[in-house]
C-alpha cells in the first residue's frame, strides 16, 4: 500500500504536495490517468491525491476514467482513507457523492484569495491566503460537508468531507512553476514568481495541516 497521485494533464504534477511528502518520507505513486495508467483499488490506497485537469467530473463518455475516479474516491471516502482534491480533483471529491458539477458565472483565473469560514480557520492558520485560481466550474457540496473557505466569485472553494479535503484553487503552485503557468494559462492571467512564492507559503501550512491529520 502506497499513496496515489492521479493526474490528468502532463503539466500539473504534485508539485509542492510531492516536494512535501518527499520530506516527511511518504512514498507514492503516480498514475497519469489522463494518458491511460489504471488506477488502484482501495485496498492498495494509504491516502489519495487528485489533481486538476481541463476535464468535467462528469465527463464519462469523452473521459471514461472520470468515473472511476469518483468510484475510487467514494470507496476510500468510506473507508475513512485520506483524500486530497485540488481543482478537478476538487470536483471529482463532489461528484463522488453524487453531487453536481456544472459552469460557473464567469473564469476565475490567476492570482487571487479565498477567505476562511470559522471552520477553515485553523486548517489555513489565517483568514485569508493567496491562491492561484484556475478553473471554469463549480459544484454543490456534498450533505453533512463543511464549508472551508471562498472567494468573491465563488462560494464553494475549499471544503471537508469525512476524509476528504477539496480545494478549488492552486496552493501546491510554486516559482518553479510559472514557467508552465505563463505557457498554458490565458494570456495574461499567470501570477508572477513574487505571488508564487506567497501561494506556496500559505500552501506548506495548509498541506502541513492536511498530512498531520491523515498521519
């Protein structure tokens, strides 16, 4: 048994997430579910890493894996296994419970900030932190989840359910990557190296405080 990060695009890795279990010694594994890799089963999962991707969480006809994934996820949500969905990843936590996810008012793209709800409070350690925004859609929350934090243009962004932790936006987003960022984000809307690197503090914390609960 292992931790798992599932991926679905080439250039959004762990990033930030790996460099972190790296240094408290977690192994894992990666399955490029977007390029065809198979995905575990429950049985084989420590803890669970669902990144982002341009795809719909219920998108099974052009994305047969999505579904799997919320299988997946639903499995190891019951068996009080540690989830943590960035983006899609986000969506796909929402959708495995059956909830829906669908097009938002507007883009919510580049540098930006959430607000913690009393709730979100002590996972954040502040009431707002610097996030990168990129992401088209929304969800409901599933019942009995416990809003986490929001934005101007969204209220759902970051929640808890059970195991899980959704997060809508970027933390795991360092300076190492804005190179990716400026090349495949909406011209114009890639932070900059100085944003990066206050994403990537408030996100040591907040993905601190997630490993420190599933340990």
């Amino acid at each position: 048994m292992s931790w798992w990060v599932l991926t679905h695009v080439d250039v959004e890795g762990p990033a930030l997430i790996g460099t972190i279990m790296a240094e408290r010694g977690i192994e894992y594994t990666v399955a490029a579910v977007g390029s065809g890799d198979s995905l575990p089963t429950a049985d084989a999962v420590t803890g669970l890493i669902v990144m982002g991707g341009p795809m719909d969480a219920w998108g099974d006809v052009a994305h047969p894996h999505v579904r799997t994934e919320r299988e997946l996820i639903a499995e190891c949500l019951r068996r009080n296994i540690p989830v943590l969905g960035v983006c899609l990843g986000a969506q796909l936590l929402a959708a495995s419970q059956g909830c829906a996810v669908y097009r938002g008012p507007v883009a919510e793209l580049g540098a930006g900030e959430v607000t913690a709800t009393d709730a979100g409070v002590s996972l954040f350690g502040a009431d707002s932190v610097s996030v990168v925004h990129w992401h088209t859609d929304t969800f409901d929350l599933p019942a009995g989840a416990v809003l986490l934090a929001s934005s101007n243009l969204y209220r759902n962004q970051a929640f808890r359910f059970g195991s899980g932790l959704g997060l809508q936006f970027h933390v795991e987003l360092t300076p190492a990557e804005q190179t990716m960022l400026d090349a495949h984000m909406p011209a114009g809307t890639a932070p900059n190296a100085q944003v990066l690197g206050r994403v990537a503090e408030g996100g040591r914390r907040i993905l601190g405080t997630f490993f420190d609960e599933a340990s």
